[in-house]
C-alpha cells in the first residue's frame, strides 16, 4: 500500500534538511527516514507488528 502526503515545512526546516547526509537523496525520502525512526524509537512500530502481523 502506498500512500502520498504533502507536507509544508519553512526555510530552516528546509535548510536542515538538505544538510542531512545518510538518511536518502531525496527530501521525500528524508523524511521517510526520519518519521521510520521517530516511529521506531517510541516504540509505534512494534506495537504495530503485535498487533496486525500475522503468524
């Protein structure tokens, strides 16, 4: 399943952004990456896999 989503972000959100290296190429991908690890590190995505994946 895909799903697209648009985001604003200002000037300096923008300019820290393109200054991340290791995360991806692209913005897109960028903030794929941070939002997989934000989801990651509080615990979201082993909750998700708890309850959803099946056996």
């Amino acid at each position: 399943m895909t799903k697209r989503v648009s985001i604003s972000i200002d000037k300096e959100q923008a300019r820290i952004l393109s200054s991340l290296y290791g995360l991806g190429t692209k913005d897109a991908e960028k903030v794929k990456n941070i939002l997989i690890a934000y989801l990651s590190e509080k615990g979201f995505l082993a909750e998700y896999n708890r309850r959803f994946k099946k056996s």
